[in-house]
C-alpha cells in the first residue's frame, strides 16, 4: 500500500514533468518569436535554435514583478560576427526581445523618391505669383 509520502512524491514527480513538459512548448513558441522577430530586423537567426538560460523575476510592461524563462540566441548582419540575442516568456507570452547592437544597413532611397524643394517650389507657383503673371 502507499504511504503519504509516496504519494506526495509521486505527485512531485508528476508536477516536475508536467512543468518540463510545458516549458518545451514554451521553447518552441520562444523559437517561433525568434525567427519572426530575425525576419523583420533583416538579419539570420543563426543554428535555428533558443537556448534556456535561467529562471529569472522580471519586471513586465506594467511593471509587474513575474517569473519569466530567458531564453538565449545568436544571429548574424553581415555573416561574420556571431551576435547574442535575448528572449523574455512569460508562461507563453512574449515579454521581450533584446539585440546586441549590431550594424545595419540603411534603407536604400531611390532618387526619384526624393523631392527637391527648390524644383517642387519652381513648379508649383504660389496662389498669389499665379495672378501676377496673368
């Protein structure tokens, strides 16, 4: 027959799975949020991967102390340097991402996007000049 101790440890064991359980669905989601986040920056999330590295108590968006999972990763610009990112979950909710400052490359400006003043001004005679000419 089982003792209460038996049963209280079994318990244990089955929260402790059950907990581990979740936190690789908690991964999972991390890795997602991490390739999204990589894809709009324009730079790679490089070995395809998060790594768990500590329980920590953040604060959150409102300032709320809670326990978050950080998870680590690394990501490259210009595919020389191994860059280091950080991830925040709170339980399946993303808290938070943090790049290493990292270069980037400026968004690239057409020239004929570009309105210059004094040509626009030339072209575009005030009301009252207008009248004058006539």
């Amino acid at each position: 027959m089982l003792s209460l101790a038996d049963v209280f440890l079994l318990m244990l064991f089955a929260a402790g799975a059950a907990w581990l359980w979740r936190g690789h669905g908690v991964r999972e989601r991390a890795l997602a949020l991490a390739k999204q986040h990589c894809a709009r920056l324009d730079v790679e999330l490089l070995d395809g991967n998060v790594a768990f590295r500590r329980l920590a108590i953040v604060r959150d968006a409102k300032g709320h102390r809670r326990l978050a999972r950080i998870y680590g990763f690394e990501f490259t610009v210009t595919g020389e340097q191994r860059l280091t990112g950080t991830l925040r979950m709170f339980g399946n909710h993303l808290g938070g991402i943090e790049l290493e400052a990292h270069p980037f490359a400026a968004p690239s400006t057409r020239d004929d996007k570009v309105i210059h003043m004094n040509e626009w001004r030339r072209s575009h005679p005030k009301p009252d000049e207008q009248r004058r000419v006539d």
